[in-house]
C-alpha cells in the first residue's frame, strides 16, 4: 500500500494537467497488475526515458525481459482488481484532480497556518493594532 501512495503522489506531482494525472494514476495501478502473460502498459508513458520498462524497451527495440524480475510492486489481476480500480477511480475524479492543480492541498493549509500561529501566540493576548 505504501508504494501505491507513492506512486499515485507522483503521478499528481509531476503532471500538470488533470488528463495527465488521470492517465498517470491509472497507469500507475494497471503496470503493477501486469505479467508476461498478460502486458497492462497500454496507460504507461511511451519513450525510451520511461519509468515503465516494457514502454522503455518498446522505444529502443529491446526484449523487454520478465515481469518477475523488473517490477517492484506486483499485484495480483484476478484477486485486487475488483477491489482496487473503484478506489482509483475515485482518486481519479476530476474534481478532486482540479483542486491539486491549484495546489489546495492540507500541507500547504498547514504551512499557512503554522506561519499564522508563529506571528500570532496563543499565549498572550495582543489586539488588532
């Protein structure tokens, strides 16, 4: 679960827009659901400089080797994905995309707050002036 979070928190950093993300967060989950048998790297990105090494191979015109051996995080298809692809979905939504566009996240709500706490004291009363 935890490179899952990873790989989804890269997948809004590093896109700029919503189509990007869907398409990165997607792509995300179907690359850890892929196997020999059966390739999922039809979201991944293309080019020799991609993070998938099948799409990277693809591009150069190299074999690109077995699953077992080249993926972190694999997943079982038949087992998770009936229960994985809803929640993407979801994380997927437009409007929940479009508000990290804007970078309306609760990190940067916290930033706001500690710098608004560190001028004003919670223990000394101080007045508008």
């Amino acid at each position: 679960m935890d490179k899952l979070q990873t790989y989804y928190d890269r997948a809004i950093r590093q896109n700029s827009t919503v189509e990007e993300m869907k398409t990165a967060i997607q792509a995300s989950l179907h690359h850890c659901f892929s196997t020999d048998a059966t390739p999922r790297h039809n979201f991944c990105p293309s080019g020799p400089d991609s993070w998938c090494f099948f799409k990277s191979a693809q591009a150069t015109g190299e074999p690109p080797g077995p699953h077992a051996s080249r993926m972190r995080t694999q997943l079982d298809h038949a087992l998770l994905h009936e229960h994985l692809q809803p929640i993407y979905n979801r994380l997927s939504d437009n409007e929940l995309l479009s508000l990290c566009l804007r970078h309306a996240t609760n990190i940067a709500n916290e930033s706001l707050h500690s710098v608004i706490w560190s001028k004003c004291s919670k223990t000394k009363f101080a007045s508008a002036k």
